[in-house]
C-alpha cells in the first residue's frame, strides 16, 4: 500500500530553475531558458520579469510518467499485441521507471481480463505500478451492478483510470442526458472505485474543447470527481486538435481554479503531441500520459520518448529514477521490435540517426568539440555519435570511422579504403545507412575474413501451389472457368507460393546441407542459413530481421538496372543495418542476409569454430 514515488508530489514543488541546479547532465543550459532569462530589450520590465518569475513557479519540480502504450497505443492501425507482448512490454517499462503503466480496458477484450490475470502472478514490477482503464458508469444506472465497473475492480489493481466525459456538447448530444446527469455519472464513479480502495485518476474526455465551449461546465465536472476523491484530474486532448498555448492556458486556469492535481493526456494531430506536453507540465500539469514512440491511432499519442528526455534534460523536471534515462534509447528500440514496426531512425533522441553526423568539415571539427555539433551528449539517453560515410566522405571521415569501431588502420589501408568504396558506390552501394556492411567491408580492408560459416552454394525453389490441388469444387466458379485470366480466387481455388531454399555450407570442418522453407525466397534462405548454423551459434536465436527494402535503381550505370537491398536486424538491444546490391533481387538481398547475419555474431559473443582461420 505504500505510495509510489509519485505520490506526493506537490503542483509547485519548486521552481524550474532550482530544479535544474541538480541536472548537470545536460549540455544545454538545464533551465528553461524563457524563465530563467530576464526578455532583453524595452520588455524587459520589472512587470514581464514578474509574469516570467509566475511561469516559472508553475513548473512542478517532478511529474509523474504515465504510460498507455499498452492500452491507447495499441490503438494504433496494424498492431497486434499478444497477452506475452503486453507483459514484455511491461518490463521494459519498468526497466525504463515510469511511474504508471496502464495495462489495458479488462472486460472490452479477453485478452486485457488475461492480461490482468496473468500479470497478477507473473509480473514483477521495481519501479512502476499497473493501472486499469474504464470508463464511468452507464446514464440513468447504479454503480452497484454496472459491468464495466465490477471488471476494473476485479482487475485488482491499486490504481484505477476512468475515462469521462467533460465536455457539455459530449453529454447532451452523445450521451443524450442531463448536464446534471453527466457530472452525477463522473462523480458516483469515482466515489464507488475509491469506497472500494482504490486510488483513482479521472480521465477527462475532450477536456480541451469542453473547457473552450463551455468552462464552467467542464470546471463542475472536475471539482466533482475531485471532491469524490479523483487524485489525478487528467485533462485530455481527445481529438489532438489542440495546440501548445492553448494547453498552457487551460491547464493554467484549471489548476488555479481548483488547486488539484492535474494531469494531461494528449495526441499528436497538429504534430504538437510533445510540445503539448512540455506546455502542459510548464502551466503546473504534474502527470504527463503518452506512449512510447508515439504510439496511437490516427497520427498517434504524444510520444513519452522526447517528452522525457526534454522534461529531465532541459527543463530540470524530475521524470525517471536515477541512472534509468540512460535506458531510454534501447527501451525505444525493444520495444519498437515488440509492437513490431522498424524504429524511426530520425526519432528525436532516441533514433539511429539522431546524434548522426555526415562526413566532411562538421566531421572533422565534430572530432574536436563534440558539444559545438550536438545538442546533449548522446550517451546520457543511452544513445551514441554516429559518422556517417557517403561517397563524399574524405579521409578524416574514414579515419573517424575507424576509431569509433577501434579498427586499427594505416595511411596506404585507408586510401585503398577509399578507392573500394568509390567503386562500390558507383555500383549502386549507399554506406550512409548501412553501416554494419561499411564496418564488415573496413574489417575485410585490414585482412580480416569472417569465421563463422564458409558457403558453397545455394539454391533457392520459387513455387505456385493451388490449395485444392486444381480440382474445381462445385462446378465452375461464377467469375470464369478456372485458370483462366478471368478467374479470381475462391477459397478453394487460392494459390499460394512456396519458396524451398537449399543451402550447403561449412562451419569449421563440418559441411553441412539444410533445406529451408518460407513464403519468398529471402525468407527460405533465412531459414535454411539458420538451420544450418543455429545449433553452432545459439546467439543466432536473438537476430531478427525487423525491415527490408528493396529498390531499383536503373541510374546507375547506364546499362542493366541494379537491386539495391535493404536489411535492418535487431538482437534487441541493437538495430543494424546491412546492404546488398546486384542485378538480381535473390543475391542482393542473400548478400545484406549474410552480412546481417556475420555482423550480428561479430558483435555478440559467438565463438566461431576453432580451426577456421
Ligand atoms: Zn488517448
């Protein structure tokens, strides 16, 4: 029953500026500039002083990080968790230290009532406590023998969520009741669930617009559910249609008109999710609800990534524990591999691509004084400075590159370097995003062989199969006789490709033949290259590949178009990328399988048999 390490904390706990004095890992100035600067010029007065000092003062020395990924992300089109995603995620969270994790609406889907179960006995939480979402009573009913309140209590959660509405417009023209009725609905919720021992955050839906249309309403609302016993008053932007000084005003207003905790749960339409946010805690907001990468349906939830990072590192906001920011990057990436969806290299913070430098003068000076070129230290959100070698690349990139992989490397080495690279790009070879290959083609420039498997040959099967096996059932279907160019599929008559790869190859002295099965020849070969080295290099297991992409280019040398391919792994902790590139599509993409593969052993503690070289 004891209190997170939330709990507690006051609306005004101090000021910005006193807060940053405490956050020297930043490379910024820590406070928020606009209040800890006096305005320059003929504004600077002691009355704009004075507004700017109020400002200040509103920012909370801590908020709370509630996270829905696993709830209002989940929303977002073409992903599907499983009941053991959403306890993976879980830890991940925990790993990172959020103060809430929102495990998902028990009773709107069985997988949710699973969820809950099983996380009961399974999930061991450090840092965050789980919560359940619901939303308040039926109109015209009693709490007693309302469904979706028995189920949150059944979830046996300490800490409860209900969404309500707070909006006049949503309760006459939605829920077609009384004003009265509305705020009776909200308030009877909140005091059954805490009459129960719970600990309840109110969801205020369509916060925002309810407060715009008509604040004295939305004001009764939440000074109801507050007086009910509502610890949190989260204001929502339902629709993401809000922008960043509108939320400063109206989180503002509500905060001085009623002095609770107040909280914001926002989205990101107009692209302002994060920027919301940071309005949000700067007007005294002490719970910020978003998602890990933005997750959400439409164009997402804010995303807690940058949210964070800009709370702890720019404004002197306590958000995590101590030590745990330095998780963010690689709970970014985990959990990206858990829901599925290649991690958005330009990401801010956490992308592969954030702390990511091109080649040339920036390289070089970056060399010298890397604070001058980026904005924090990449490290201090687990992140790293990447150089970046495109064909431009000059000596000092190449140079930069090697010392970042301790690949020892001398003048001559570097300028034959250069020349493979020259060439390979004239090819049709982009080393800007690929740079697992770059590294392997810089190892192989030092003499360096990979050691790992040895191939013979591959064979690679591309087969149509009818899943009836041909036979019409039922006569001739009504869009044409079958196999003709007129006829589309029924069930019956669907074909489906097979793709058969046979792979023979050595590890150590041992050769070895595998066959591997899959539904595109990239995929066979997957699975056979794993066959074939899987029970050698168990590590293997922890490679996937999370993205592939294939383009054409017909450029590039005037003669007969080239394949260019693609291939992003993570072990999940890392993402790699690798790249292939031939005038056929099988052996560019074999060539960015094996490299992913060689890369991903090379960076893992794989040991490679001990009598190949
Ligand atoms: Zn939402």
């Amino acid at each position: 029953m004891s209190p997170s390490s939330g709990e507690g904390r006051g609306v005004a706990g101090g000021t910005a500026a006193a807060a940053a004095a405490g956050a020297g890992s930043a490379r910024s100035t820590g406070a928020d500039p606009a209040a800890a600067r006096p305005a320059a010029g003929p504004g600077n007065d002691l009355e704009a002083r004075a507004r700017a000092a109020a400002a200040a003062a509103r920012t909370p020395a801590a908020v709370e990080i509630y996270d829905t990924t696993l709830r209002d992300g989940s929303q977002l089109e073409g992903i599907s968790l499983t009941v053991e995603d959403k306890l993976r995620i879980a830890r991940e969270l925990d790993r990172l230290g959020v103060h809430y994790i929102e495990g998902g609406w028990p009773g709107a889907n069985p997988k949710d009532d699973e969820f809950f179960a099983r996380a009961a006995e399974e999930l061991r939480l450090e840092t965050a406590r789980l919560a359940v979402f619901g939303s308040t009573r039926r109109v015209n009913a009693t709490c007693e023998g309302d469904a979706v309140l028995a189920n949150l209590l059944a979830a046996s959660t300490q800490t409860v969520c209900i969404v309500g509405k707070c909006w006049d417009y949503h309760v006459t023209g939605a829920l077609r009741t009384s004003l009265d009725e509305g705020i009776a609905m909200a308030a009877e919720s909140v005091a059954f669930l805490v009459a129960a021992g719970r600990r309840v955050f109110f969801d205020a839906e369509g916060a925002f617009d309810g407060y715009k249309h008509n604040p004295d309403y939305s004001l009764a609302v939440l000074a109801a559910v507050a007086e009910a016993g509502a610890e949190r008053l989260v204001l929502c932007d339902t629709n993401g249609g809000t922008l960043p000084h509108e939320v400063y005003a109206i989180v503002a207003e509500i905060v001085d008109a009623l002095g609770a905790p107040v909280g914001v749960h926002l989205h990101n339409d107009t692209g302002c999710g994060v920027a919301n946010a940071l309005a949000g805690v700067r007007a005294g907001a002490i719970q910020v609800q978003g998602t890990i990468n933005g997750y959400g349906e439409r164009t997402g939830n804010c995303d807690l990534v940058p949210i964070i990072a800009n709370l702890s590192l720019k404004m002197g906001v306590e958000t995590l524990p101590p030590d745990r920011l330095e998780a963010l990057t690689s709970v970014s990436r985990r959990v990206a591999e858990m829901v599925n969806r290649a991690p958005d290299p330009q990401q801010p913070y956490a992308g592969t691509s954030a702390f990511a430098h091109k080649a040339g003068l920036h390289a070089s000076a970056l060399a010298r004084r890397a604070d001058a070129y980026e904005h924090i230290d990449p490290a201090t959100v687990g992140n790293g400075t990447r150089f970046v070698v495109s064909e431009m690349a000059g000596r000092s990139s190449i140079e930069l590159k090697a010392q970042e992989l301790g690949i020892d490397m001398d003048g001559a080495t570097i300028a034959e370097l250069i020349e493979t690279l020259k060439r390979l790009e004239y090819e049709g070879y982009q080393f800007e995003v690929a740079d697992a290959s770059l590294e392997l083609w810089m190892r192989a420039a030092i003499g360096w062989e990979q050691p790992y498997f040895g191939i013979e040959s591959f064979r690679v099967e591309v087969g149509r199969h009818s899943r009836s096996g041909g036979v019409p059932s039922g006569g001739v279907p009504s869009g044409g006789v079958p196999g003709s160019p007129g006829a589309r599929r029924s069930e019956d008559e669907a074909m489906y490709l097979q793709c058969e790869a046979t792979i023979k190859l050595w590890v150590g002295d041992q050769r070895r033949i595998t066959v591997g099965e899959g539904n595109g020849p990239v995929n066979a070969l997957h699975n056979a290259l794993l066959a074939a080295t899987g029970d050698h290099y168990p590590e293997i297991d922890r490679i996937t590949l999370t993205d592939y992409k294939v383009r054409v280019l017909d450029t590039t040398n005037g003669t007969e178009a080239v394949t260019r391919v693609l291939i992003d792994s993570t072990d999940g902790s890392r993402t790699w990328t690798t790249i292939g590139v031939s005038e056929n599509i099988v052996e560019a993409s074999w060539e960015a399988l094996c490299d992913s593969i060689v890369w991903g052993l090379l960076h893992s503690d794989a040991e490679a048999p001990a009598d190949a070289g």
